[in-house]
C-alpha cells in the first residue's frame, strides 16, 4: 500500500476536507496519522516547525 504526503505551504493548497486532524507532529503525532493513512484515513498533520 502507498500512503501519500502532501505538504501543504498556503490556505490556497490546504484540501476543502479531511477526515482526521492531527495537531503535533512528534513521534505520537506521526505514529497516529501513519496508522490511519493505512486505514485509507484521509489526514492532516499540524506542526508548529518547519522541518525542512
């Protein structure tokens, strides 16, 4: 199964609904959205970092 990631930069990109958000971007955070992108979950994941 492929999961895909999107990053999102703007408003203008962010998707018009989503099933699940996740805000934290730690190793729970990361974990939770991974588990539910395999559950064809659609996610988004809010960090306060930019950790490009």
């Amino acid at each position: 199964m492929r999961i895909n990631v999107n990053t999102v930069a703007d408003s203008e990109t962010f998707p018009s609904a989503v099933d699940v958000i996740v805000i934290g971007g730690g190793i729970i955070g990361t974990s939770v959205s991974y588990a539910l992108a395999k559950r064809e979950r659609s996610v988004a994941l809010f960090e306060k970092r930019d950790w490009r």
